[in-house]
C-alpha cells in the first residue's frame, strides 16, 4: 500500500491493532475487533468480520428508513511506513485487500444483505 507521506509502497499493517467497521457511515459501540496476526490467521479474522456483520445487519435491519447498503468501511489506524514515517494523526487505511480477501468479502457482503433483507448496491467499499 502507498504511504500518504513518502508515496512510497511501504505502507504495511501492524502485527495487531483494531479494525473498525463502518456501514453507510453508521458504526455501532461493537462495530470493532481486535486482530493479532501472530495468532491468528487470515479466516480467523474474516470470521470475526463476518460475526460483526452479522451482528451490525441484524440491527440495522429493524431501521425505520433503511437505506440501500452502498458504503462499506473496514478500516484500522494500525498501520506503519516501512520508511518510518509518521502517519498523519487520525490516519486510517483500508483492511480490504491487505489481510481480507475483497472477492470473499463481496460474497460474504451479498449472502448477509439477503439475509437480513436489505438492499446491497456497493458504490464505496474501503
Ligand atoms: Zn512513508
């Protein structure tokens, strides 16, 4: 991943850290989790995500004006420049890609929307 400072691809996630969850700009008190790649591997934490995106869908769906799912955030401010730089504060990358797989992630973003009955039109997905 680029590094917004240097602009080199140097720009790596952290061993550990915190991945926040953001749906159409909607993030819940539990919308988060703790990852540790040192003990836990990549389905590990996919399984996590799935477990909060359960959960997340599972209350929004008893919203009065639901809105299509467009926007899509996995987010995490757990990342360093391999050149040391420091990374403007408040500075949050995208997890996709990195440790979870985006194809899977659509599937799994399909198969809960359904689910619960909501509409899924990706316009974003960070
Ligand atoms: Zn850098």
């Amino acid at each position: 991943m680029y590094c917004p400072k240097c602009l080199n691809n140097s720009l790596c996630m952290k061993s550990k850290g915190t991945i926040f969850i953001l749906i159409n700009s909607h993030k819940t008190t539990t919308s988060q989790f703790l990852y540790n790649l040192a003990r836990e591997e990549e389905e590990d934490i996919f399984e996590h995500l799935e477990e909060k995106f359960e959960e997340f869908f599972h209350w929004y769906k008893g919203f009065e004006n639901k809105e299509k799912i467009s926007k899509v955030e996995v987010i995490s401010s757990d990342f360093s420049c391999e050149n040391k730089c420091i990374l403007p504060p408040g500075s949050r990358f995208s997890a996709i890609g990195i440790i979870i797989d985006k194809k899977q992630f659509i599937n799994l973003l399909t198969k809960l929307t359904k689910k619960h009955n909501l509409r899924l039109s990706l316009e974003s997905l960070e």
